[in-house]
C-alpha cells in the first residue's frame, strides 16, 4: 500500500476511518450548512435593508466612516512607536 492510500484512509494519522463517516456526521453537517445559510440570509436582508433606506444608508455610512478613520489613526499610532 503507498502512502497516498495510507493518508486517504486514515491509516497515517493512527485513525480508524469510520471515526469520520456515518449519520453522526452527516447530521452534524447539514445542522452547520443551515445555520450557514441563516446567517448569509440575514446579512443579505440587512444589507438590503440599509441600501434601501436613505437614512439608514447615510447612518452606516458614517459609522463605517468613522471606524476606518479609527482603525487607520491606531495603525498609524502603532506603527510610529
């Protein structure tokens, strides 16, 4: 057997294969890639949602301003020590 075969079974790293297959897993999966999915469509919801709104637009657009201005000035100041 060469040491491909040994690595894609497991065999290199002392485990047993089926530690890392079955129900169990594939369980575990499809709960993260939902919740995966959740969290993109809510940012996607709130990103539109802003866009949308002139006020709430302009309202991000100085918070994300004033934070860049912020995160620059202690680069700025870290770097000058």
């Amino acid at each position: 057997m060469s040491a491909g075969q040994s690595l894609r079974r497991g065999y290199a790293y002392g485990v047993n294969p089926a530690v890392h297959s079955g129900p169990a897993l594939a369980r575990h999966k499809a709960s993260t890639d939902m919740v995966s999915l959740i969290v993109m469509a809510t940012l996607i919801f709130v990103i539109v949602a802003v866009a949308s709104d002139p006020v709430l637009a302009a309202s991000a657009g100085r918070i994300l301003g004033t934070a860049w201005s912020d995160a620059i000035g202690f680069i700025a100041q870290l770097v000058s020590r």
